[in-house]
C-alpha cells in the first residue's frame, strides 16, 4: 500500500511521502488554529510546515516543482503562513491594537524585500555566467573577480524567506503570554537581517565585481586559439549523466603528438570531468562555437553521434572521425548516422565486418583499426584467482530506448544470476556495477536494481556474522584498518590538489582557478590508482558489494573480479582484453546459436538463458584450468575485437590522428591553391 502511494506521489521514499502529507495537510491545520484561535495548535502546525518544506526541498523532491506548477510555489506558501498568522491575532483581539498594525507593516515589508533580493541574485548569476567555461586556459588578462560566497547564492530564495521565523516566533510567544516586547524583538530581527542580507549581495552587482561582457570573452577565446594553435580536437555532447563517454578518453588524449583540445557543449558536463591537463572549452551556444578561430585544427573526434555534432561537422578544413565510446555488437555500434563522418575507427577487425554485414552506407575504406587505447590499464588475467575464493563482477548494461528484452539482463535474469551467485556450493564474492544510466528510462529496471541491491547487501551482512568469514576479518583486521587510514589520507591529499578547481564557487571561478598543471594531473592519477588498491584492502576480499558512482572506476572492478556476467554492450568486448571468463545472457531467448551469429562478442562466452543455470559452467571455468573449455577461444577474439597487442593501441590512435591531419592538410593546400590565378 505504501509502496504504490509512493509511485503515485512519485516521490522517492516512504519519509519524503511522510513529508508531503505533512505539508499538505499541515496548511489547513495552520488555518483552523488561526480561526478557533489557539495559539499552540497553530505552533505545531506551522512547525510541521517549516520542516517538511525544508526536507522536501533538501531532498530535491519532485513534488517542489509540482506545487510551483500549480501556483502553491515556496513564496506563496510562505505568504499564506503570514497572512495566517496575521488571522491569528485577529482572532485573537489584537485586530485593533498596536501589535497588529506593527505585524502587517513589518511582514509587508519583509515580503516586499524579496523583489530586490531575488532581483540582484539573478544579475549577479547572468553577469557571471560565461559564454565559455575553460579549464587549463589562462584567461587571466580578463580579471575575473571572486563569486560571492555560497551562503549568499546557494539557495538563496529559501534563506531569505526563512527568515521569518524570527517574526512568527516572536509574534507567537507575545500573543500567548502578553509580552508584546517579544514580537517586536522578533519582528525586527526579521527585518535587521534582510536589510543585512541585500546589503551583503550589494557590492557583488558592482560592474567590478561582475565578468566582463560577451564580446570581450570570445575575443579572449580566440586570441588563446591563435595562441595554442590546436591541431586535433575532442569534441562531446551529452547529459551529465553521460559524462563517461568523454571521460573514457582523456587520458588518450593527453598522449597525443600534437596540441589537443577538447570541446564540450553543455555546461553540466564540466564539473563532471575528470582530472586532465588538456585545455578544455565548454561551448553551449552553437553561434558562439560556429564563430571560434579552429583555422589550426585538422582532426576532430566524436565520442558520441549527437545532434549537436552538426556545429563542428560544417567546417571543411578539418578531417571528422567517429571513435565512439565504446565496441560491441548493439545496433548503437553501427548507425547509419556514422556516414557523416570522414572515418569510422574501431577497435578490431570486427568493427569492420559489423558495418559490412549492416550495410549502413559507411565504406570501408572509410574505416580504420585503431584498438582501444583505455585498455591499457586492464590486467592480463594469471589463470588463477586473485583471492582465496573467487569474484565474480555482474555489470548489466542499462534498459536502452526501447522494450527490447536483449537490450539487459537486469529485468528477466538479473536476480535469478545474483541468487544463484550468491548460493554457489563453493563461496563466491559478488560485485554488482550497473550502468550510469540504469533505471533513468523504466521503472522496472530501477526496481529490479533495488532488489538485487537489497539482495547483496543481505547477503553481505550476513557474511559480516558468519563465524567462517568473522575469522577471516579478525586475522585481516590490522591490514584493513591501515588500509582505511591509507584512504582518509589519500581522500585528503587529493582534496588538497583539487585546491581552487574544486572549490570554485560558479563557473567564471572555475575557468579562471583551473590551470594545466601536468604534475598534479600525475600526482592524482597515482593516487586514484593508490585508493582503489587501498579500498580493495579495506573492503574484504570475501564482501559482495554494490559498487555505483564514479569513484570506483570499471575496469578497477575488472582486475579485482576473476570472472564477469555482463550483457551485450562495450563492457564484454573491454572485458575480453583482461582473457577472464566470463557469461553473458541471452535475454531475448535467441537460443545459443542464433545469439551467437548475431553477436561476436559472445563466441567465446558461457551463455545464459533467463533462468542462469548455466553459470556453473562459468564458475568451473574460474575454479579450474581444465575445465575452461573456452580460453583458447578467448584468445582469437579478443583479436579480432580489439587488434593486435603490437603495436600498441595508443601508438596505432595516435599514427592515425597523424596520418589524417596530414590528410585534411594536403585537402586544404589543394582547395587554396584552386583559388590562385592561373599562371600564379
């Protein structure tokens, strides 16, 4: 019963439900205090009010914006406690005397102050709001001023209104024991401190302290373009949310031969990226990035197919290449959209015959085998398991756009692979990754992640009892409190070199505080490889574990697993690189066969049908050498997916961005020279 309230209400918990009944309700209880009058029942009711306000609002709840929707907005809702209140005294007798008059005046007043406040936040956010978000570019000529400190801009609305208390609670304790003093006393600190609060805002709509104007900032933009001279530029498009598609190849970037640049078009990306010495812009108006000096580029890379692609693919001085985000066998891997685009690059041959056998329009000269550079991390698998028992990784990939039951495992086999798993006659620790994006399109994916999320950490804690795993934890228990102590000073450490970057209080301090620094870039990428090995120790090599977010990156996962469930998608081919066995479900009930001439990525894997009774086999595999029938399988694939170990993939990406920009060079000599009199 609770549960469905909760979908109807579309709300996210049982205590955010809780919270929008109280407010509902909350109102009419204000408003029978005000008329029976009774001072503390209207106390309690407006108390209930404040505090569920505060919690929907903290907890981003959807019901905020459906209540602004309807007219019932934080303003209003904060005018109807006053005017209520304003009843309640004259309810009260007081509808002639000094105290009531005085009350109207002041809330007046206090309500009238929100104009200007709210009127100078919004300057102060426009005129600081860059028309380009930069990081490692010295922008510094342009003199960028401090952002006013967060507890003035950081829900400032909110701060303002609850101001009030100050009054309600005066006005409340004089109406009950007389002491009109109180309410004055209440009334004029309301007052006192939103005076303070648009005197603090004051000195930041200064045209000193705000940015500079539009035209001055392009100018900047192009005078470092002309400056940098970028040569070959990543350029990305997407949801913050999808932030992992370009942050997959940063560091490929930063090893290129040449001057790279990376170019993002939406402002929630930036704050997503990873840690980098690339200079990056981030260009969201489609004019503004149309008009910019990119005379010097001659290669541009596409990490995702976008509508927003068109802005750079008009410009016929650079070579355009889609590298995408990854190489599986989903439809994704083969759009027909991909003809726009110069060159096509794939990790393997593969790739190759994938666009050959779709028949998109993309040719195959247009085609180039690069590998995938981000593999170079994954570690070789050794044969045998890491730990004591073996780790099994389930990486589900998300619902996709459609209903299509082959898009994941995660609705039909999710939770039939994690019992199973979790029951294994011999101990297996299970981690769960699901996609970034898993459950943002279907209810029924985010419940079944809830579940299987649920059912590790069942199982979880009732390993944490068990005496054969206490004992364990008992002999690590020195070894894992040094390795807990390794990340609070790691985590600090790397909070310190974030520094400025990270503390940026909006985006013009951040375009200005983020500057190149390759020593730190290094220092960090040490230390997140230092913290994953650091969490492993802390964790138990015994503990299943649901592992979300970013911190834990995946292929961290892929060299502490031995074996990998996963469904089609990038994720089996980058596993294939690490030559451990692994399963993947036939969620669409293909049959073993069809699912493999269909699929390349999985003729070398133990496949699963909804039910998961064939991870046994893949379990066997993992426990014992010989009865991994499929390794020698494992070895041919992965070639074929991913190319060759030699040479390098970095090195065949970087020989190709060469060879293109050549490419776009020799076009653009060709064209100038067309245009030059004959005989010049």
């Amino acid at each position: 019963m609770i549960s469905k309230a909760i979908r109807m209400a579309r709300v996210g918990s049982g205590s955010e439900l809780a919270a929008a009944l109280f407010l509902v309700l909350g109102f009419p209880c204000v408003m029978l205090a005000a008329i029976i009058p009774n001072v503390w029942f209207f106390a309690v009711a407006v108390a209930a009010t404040y505090a569920a306000d505060r919690y929907l609002h903290h907890c981003g709840s959807y019901l905020i914006n459906r209540l602004a929707a309807v007219r019932a907005g934080l303003s209003i809702r904060f005018l109807v406690r006053e005017l209520l209140l304003v009843l309640l005294l004259a309810r009260m007798g007081y509808g002639e005397q000094t105290l009531f008059y005085v009350t109207v005046a002041c809330l007046l007043a206090f309500y009238g102050m929100q104009a200007p406040q709210g009127a100078m936040v919004t300057l102060i956010r426009l005129r600081r709001k860059l028309p380009v978000v930069s990081r490692n570019v010295d922008f510094g000529p342009l003199g960028i001023g401090d952002a006013p400190p967060r507890l003035l801009m950081s829900r400032p609305a909110e701060k303002m209104l609850h101001l009030d208390l100050f009054a309600v609670i005066g006005v409340l304790v004089a109406a009950e024991s007389g002491v009109e003093a109180i309410a004055y006393a209440g009334l004029a600190l309301t007052l006192a401190l939103a005076v303070a609060y648009l005197l603090a805002l004051l000195p930041y709509v200064r045209p000193s302290r705000l940015v500079p104007p539009e035209g001055k900032i392009l100018a900047a933009v192009d005078t470092w373009l002309k400056s940098y001279k970028p040569t070959v530029v990543l350029y990305f498009s997407g949801s913050k949310d999808s932030a992992y598609q370009v942050n997959m190849w940063l560091e490929t970037m930063g090893q290129l031969d040449g001057r790279p640049l990376i170019v993002l078009r939406e402002r929630a990306i930036v704050p997503q990226l990873a840690s980098t010495s690339v200079p990056v812009l981030c260009v969201p108006g489609g004019v503004h990035l149309m008009n910019l000096d990119l005379s010097t580029v001659r290669v541009a890379l596409y990490a995702a197919n976008v509508g927003k692609n068109i802005h750079m693919l008009r410009v016929p001085t650079m070579k355009h290449v889609f590298i995408g985000h990854g190489d599986s066998d989903k439809l994704a891997s083969v759009n027909p959209f991909s003809k726009v685009y110069d060159e096509v690059w794939t990790a393997g041959r593969a790739g190759r015959d994938r666009y050959a056998l779709a028949d998109v329009g993309v040719r195959d000269e247009d085609i180039v085998e690069v590998g995938r550079p981000q593999l170079a991390t994954i570690l070789p698998w050794t044969g045998t398991t890491r730990n004591p028992i073996p780790t099994v990784l389930y990486a589900p990939t998300w619902e996709g756009w459609d209903d299509n039951p082959g898009n994941t495992s995660l609705l039909l086999a999710g939770e039939n692979i994690v019992r199973r798993l979790l029951a294994a006659e011999n101990p297996v620790r299970v981690l769960y990754k699901p996609h970034p994006f898993t459950g943002t399109r279907s209810r029924q994916a985010l419940a079944a992640h809830l579940r299987i999320t649920a059912l590790i950490e069942e199982a979880a804690a009732k390993r944490t009892a068990d005496p054969r795993w206490t004992a364990k934890a008992a002999e690590l228990q020195g070894e894992q409190a040094a390795a807990r102590a390794e990340l609070v000073r790691i985590e600090a450490r790397l909070a310190e070199l974030a520094g400025g970057a990270s503390n940026a209080r909006d985006e013009a301090e951040l375009s200005r505080n983020s500057l190149a620094d390759p020593a730190r870039e290094a220092e960090t990428a040490k230390l997140r490889d230092a913290w994953n090995s650091a969490y492993w120790r802390s964790a138990g090599w015994w503990q299943h574990q649901v592992v979300q977010g970013s911190t834990m990156r995946l292929y961290d996962c892929f060299n502490e697993s031995d074996a990998m469930v996963s469904d089609i998608s990038s994720v089996v081919s980058d596993f294939i690189a690490s030559g451990k066995p692994y399963a993947v479900t036939d969620s669409a009930g293909l049959g073993a066969e069809e699912f493999k001439r269909q699929n390349t990525a999985v003729r070398a894997a133990v496949i699963l049908s909804n039910e998961a009774t064939e991870l046994d086999g893949l379990l066997a595999a993992v426990a014992d050498q010989a009865a991994d029938t499929l390794a020698a399988e494992r070895r041919e694939i992965k070639e074929y997916l991913l190319g060759p170990d030699e040479p390098t993939s970095i090195q065949r990406f970087d020989a190709a961005v060469q060879a293109l920009a050549a490419r776009a060079e020799a076009r653009n000599l060709g064209v100038a020279n067309l245009g030059e009199p004959v005989g010049g």
